[in-house]
C-alpha cells in the first residue's frame, strides 16, 4: 500500500485493512509482515484504543499490557503497539515474550486493556495482533465497531516506507509469569510427583514456563528440540516430524507424557507415554471430566465423544472460534449455568467459572490456555497413564488436515457452487462429489463451513480460513486410519476436481492475447 493513502480524511480501521491486505477477524489482525508496517501495527492499535474509549473500557493514562511470541518480527511490531499506547494517551506496560493467556491473566487481574503479538501457528512470514478487552477477548459483537473506528494517524512519524522514523524503546518487562505459574502450582501443586515429563520446547513462548510448571508440580522435566529459529507447530495439524519425534523420544527416553504447545503458547499437545499425540478435542474433554465440569462449549468441528461420553449435564456447540465459544460461554452464565467450560478442537480450554481443586480456586480465564489441560489430565491418569483415560472414551478419532497456500477467492468460488440452490439441492451435489468417500451424505450442517454426516456415521468437514490462504478439512470417525484417509480423499477432491473445474472456466473467461 501507499503509505499516504493512511492519512486519507475519515479513514477507518475498515480502510485500513482494504489498503494493506492484513485481515480483521477472529482471532485478531493477521498478515504478511511484508504488509504490517510500523504504519499499519499502529493503525490498528490505535483503532483499537479509541473503540475502548468510546465505549468506556479505555480513558487517558490507562494502562495497556503488550506481550509478543518469539517470530523475528514481533519486537518491532510490539514498538509501534506501544507508540499507538501512548499516542492514545495510555501508558504501555510490557510484560515481556510470554504466552498470551499469560497476557490476558494479568489484563483481567489489572482491569487494562492488552495487545498480544503474535501470529500463533502460522509461519513466521506472516504475524498477527491479538486484542483483548479490559474484561477479556475482544468479541465478534466488537468487530463491526473496530472496522468503523476513524484512524488518528501522526503523519510525521513514518516514513516513505510506512515505519517509524525514530521508535522508542519498549518499557521495561513487567512480571507476569508468577501469577501464572501460581495459578497451576497453587490448584495442582505435587501431583505430578514421580512422573518424568517431556518438554518439547521448539520456539514456543512459553517453553520455559511450561517446563518449570511441571517441575514445581514434582515431575522430572526433561527439554527436547529447543530451536533458535521459529518453528510453525499446529496443534490441529501436527506436522508429520512432530509425529515422529514424539514416538522417538518414548521409545528412547520411557516418558510417561510428552508435552508441549504452539507458538504464542495458548494451544496445548499432550502425548501419552507411547508418544502419540492426542487430538485437541478429545484433550478437552478429559480436562472438562477431570474438573467437573457442568456445561460444555465447543465448536461444531469438534469430536462428538463430547456428547457420546455422557460426562457433562448439558453441552453447547458453536461456529468455530474462540469469541463464539465465550459468547455461548456467557449465554450459559447468564440463564444461571455454573461449572461452565469449553473448548476447541485446537485444545485451547476456557474457563468461564471458578474451579475449586481441594482447597485452591482456579480463576475463571475466558480465552484459550495450554497449561491446564495439559496438567489437569496428567493430574487425572495417576496412578494410571494418559491412554487409559483416552481409552475409557467411547472410540471415536477425529483427524484435520488442509490445503496450504489455497487462494481465498478460489474457495469462495467452490463453496458458492456446492451451496447453491435448496438444502435438496445441496445434499445431492455434495454426495456428487463426496459420496465415495465415505458413503452417502445424509446430514448438512452450515453452523460453520460445510460439515457433513454420511449415512456410515463419518464426518467430512470442510472450512475456508477467514485469515489465511489454506481450506481445512476435519473428518470423523471410529478409528484413526479411516479418519485421515477420509480428510486426505476429501482434499484431494476440493484441490483436484473442483479446482479443475474453476480453474478451467477462469481460462475460459480470461481474454484471448
């Protein structure tokens, strides 16, 4: 983008986002760093800021935390955040690299506004800015008034190129973590004793917390495959050397678990003492059973066992996201549920309720965390093993798996031409497509995506990324194997048959030369 079209009379957050491509969405402002200039950072943060203030949750000389993961690009990214925090009349406070429900513990207790920098899983070309409210998540209900929030943009102090001329220094750190380390230590505190715990540290954020959690709760904590460089691990796509690492490290070194997180710290992995890693949903469930819970959210790409289990008086399902999860999470609170939870296929656990553990309360935290379900279910398998609770579940596998640097435009185009017309008419062109897969397809559900029950039991869900290039697919069910070969069948219909076919028309409509 052309750095002077920002000072454009009455441009919003909205504009802003049209002019430098870096999407607004759920899970905050996310783009290629190429395209998040210092200009671009500070537009949003500062958007952000004076939203707050127009609605009451942010006033002059308020404090505003700022916490980044480990991409190369965070720490400039983290200085032009904390320009527009003063900008706003605010006053940065800098908790440091930390994991972001670190940031957002503190920001509740605090009653600040905070800023997280950070891209989570994707690759580090590309980065991101989580928002959070003084009272939590930044909302979809908050979207539509961030995208209309006028820019206030101090023209001399960027250059040509969109950065900063002269950016000042990030405040000094600000101690986060031992809140955060309590919070786990105080509720769990010696019931991993005897255990000897893998860490697997890559670039995570949080790979010292983590490792020193397990050792405070009484495990031996063993590093593993800490990197210098940033490694892209996604917990609902676990890369197939992760895979293979975990089973080396088992068979090696006799862990009774293995554990670890994405990039920002937020999104656990948790593998039993074979080294096989456990899907996020199924990882969510335990941890709901092992706290009691009462109510349990989740978004509707997650496992069914949910329900299957029989666990939980009454259970919710949402788009996917964690601001729809808290949404329904509040709805719950609000008819007068108690011990309400949730989470998502990520694994990432929201507490809406206070916990009681024995003596200790566990805080409710409204947005996606790692360390919990991570140490509730190791804390639940003694005198036992992780695969004993797994295996008390009812069989039922969901796998996920997608389709990288996919064009937006062209999946728009795929969905609209399987959507089209009535339910009848849909349901025939989807068992067009995907009948061999796994049978006739007798179910549609549009709750988020295209997710469909065929007359077998499976599962194909398919979901276009609302902020990156890739479509997704999560299947289910009754074992693994068959699982992955539904989600890989069923994306290599989307990238060959149906991209063929659009593919084809756009040569069609494209001019002669």
């Amino acid at each position: 983008m052309n750095p002077q079209d920002a000072f454009a009379p009455g441009l919003t957050v909205g504009g802003l986002m049209a002019l430098s491509g870096v999407e607004f969405g759920t899970s905050g402002a996310r783009g290629l760093v190429a395209d998040m200039t210092d200009l671009v950072c500070f537009g949003y943060a500062r958007g952000f800021l004076d939203y707050l203030s127009g609605i009451g949750g942010f006033s002059a000389g308020g404090q505003v935390a700022l916490a980044g993961d480990l991409r190369p690009s965070t720490p400039r990214i983290l200085a032009a955040c904390a320009e527009a925090v003063t900008a706003a009349g605010g006053v940065p406070v800098f908790l440091g690299f930390v994991p972001t429900p670190t940031l957002a513990l503190w920001s509740l207790a605090a009653q600040a506004p905070g800023i997280m920098v950070t891209g989570s899983h994707i690759p580090d070309d590309r980065n991101g800015i989580k928002f959070y409210r003084r009272d939590g998540e930044v909302l979809k209900s908050d979207e539509a008034g961030m995208r209309a929030q006028v820019l206030n943009l101090p023209q001399n102090r960027f250059d040509d190129a969109g950065m900063l001329t002269a950016p000042a220094p990030l405040p000094a750190i600000t101690d986060a973590v031992e809140a955060y380390v309590t919070r786990y230590v105080a509720a769990f505190g010696g019931t991993l004793a005897g255990m000897r715990i893998g860490v697997y540290q890559h670039s995570a954020v949080g790979r010292d917390i983590l490792t020193r959690i397990v050792s405070e709760l009484g495990a031996e904590a063993v590093p593993l495959g800490r990197s210098t460089t940033f490694m892209p691990v996604d917990t609902e796509a676990i890369r197939p050397e992760d895979v293979a690492l975990a089973h080396q490290w088992a068979s090696e070194q006799s862990f009774d678990a293995i554990v670890s997180t994405d990039g920002d710290s937020d999104r656990p992995l948790l593998a039993d003492h074979t080294g096989e890693w456990l899907r996020g949903d199924v990882l969510g469930v335990l941890c709901a059973q092992a706290l009691g819970a009462h109510r349990v959210v989740t978004p509707v790409s997650s496992n069914t066992v949910l329900e299957r289990c029989g666990s939980f008086a009454a259970t919710s399902r949402t788009r996917i996201g964690s601001p729809y999860v808290i949404a329904e999470m509040n709805a719950a609170l609000a008819r007068g549920d108690t011990a309400v939870c949730g989470y998502e296929a990520n694994g990432g656990f929201l507490l809406a309720s206070d916990f009681r553990r024995g003596e200790a309360t566990i805080t409710a935290l409204p947005t996606r965390d790692a360390v919990l379900p991570i140490i509730a279910v190791l804390a639940a398998s003694r005198p036992g093993k992780v695969a004993d609770l797994v295996a008390a579940l009812p069989p039922r596998v969901t796998y996920s798996d997608r389709l990288k640097e996919f064009p937006q435009d062209l999946s728009t185009r795929i969905f609209d031409h399987l959507l089209a017309g009535d339910e009848a008419e849909q349901r025939f062109r989807l068992d067009g497509y995907f009948r061999a897969i796994a049978g006739p397809v007798e179910q549609i559900d549009l709750t988020d995506g295209i997710r469909m029950t065929t007359r077998t039991g499976a599962v194909i869900h398919l979901r276009r990324s609302g902020n990156a290039p890739e479509l997704r697919c999560y299947s289910e069910a009754d074992d693994r194997e068959t699982a992955q070969g539904i989600a890989e069948a069923a994306l290599a219909v989307v990238a060959g048959q149906l991209a063929a076919r659009f593919a084809e028309a756009a040569n069609q409509r494209a001019p002669a030369r």
